[in-house]
C-alpha cells in the first residue's frame, strides 16, 4: 500500500529553521518527481518547489528561494524541505507529493 508521512512541522519563532521530511513507501520513490506545497490558513495551496526522480532538476518559487531547499534521498526514499530565516507568513500545512501519492501535511507555525 502506497504512503507518504510527513514529519517535522511545530512551532517555531521568527528566524528559527525546520527540515521537514516526507517518508515514501509502498512504491518505487525513485522513479518520481516530488512537490512540497504550503497552505495557509484562509488561503489556496501553492506550490513551493519540485525536484525531479534523480534530484539534479529543481524548481523553486520565487518567494521561497532564498530560504527554503528541496532535497531527497532515494536510498531513504525521503524528501526534505529545508527552512531557514522563517517567518509568521510561513504558517501553514506543508504537504509533499511524491508522484500521485501526498503526505498528510505537517504543520508549521511561525510565532513568537
């Protein structure tokens, strides 16, 4: 049975970091392309970054670049979202999809 767990959310002040991980299982990880998307609260899902199969292609947003970094690790079959310098606008539910399979979000909360 596919599943994606993601982990790593809390409760962090201004200028703290996370890593979030996605842990994939149940399929082939390293055949995908992954996502992670942010949602915030009153507001639509957006796309922060993708990352193809082998992990030498990636996007990221514009508003994010500077401080957010998709990684994976296939042997691992995990993802990582590294968030540095985070700010109160970064509260949300981070999700990751690793093909057509998502994680259950992981929630980030940016106060102080």
């Amino acid at each position: 049975q596919a599943q994606v767990v993601a982990s790593g959310g809390g409760l962090v002040q201004p200028g703290g970091s996370l890593r979030l991980s996605c842990v994939a299982s149940g399929f082939t990880f390293d055949t995908l392309g992954l996502g992670w998307y942010r949602q915030a609260p009153g507001k639509e899902r957006e796309l922060l970054a993708t990352m193809n199969r082998s992990g030498g292609d990636t996007y990221t947003s514009d508003s994010v670049r500077e401080r957010f970094t998709v990684s994976r690790d296939n042997p691992k079959s995990t993802t990582y979202l590294q968030i540095k310098d985070l700010k109160p606008e970064d509260t949300g539910v981070y999700y990751c999809s690793i093909g057509i399979e998502w994680g259950q979000g992981t929630q980030v909360t940016v106060s102080s």
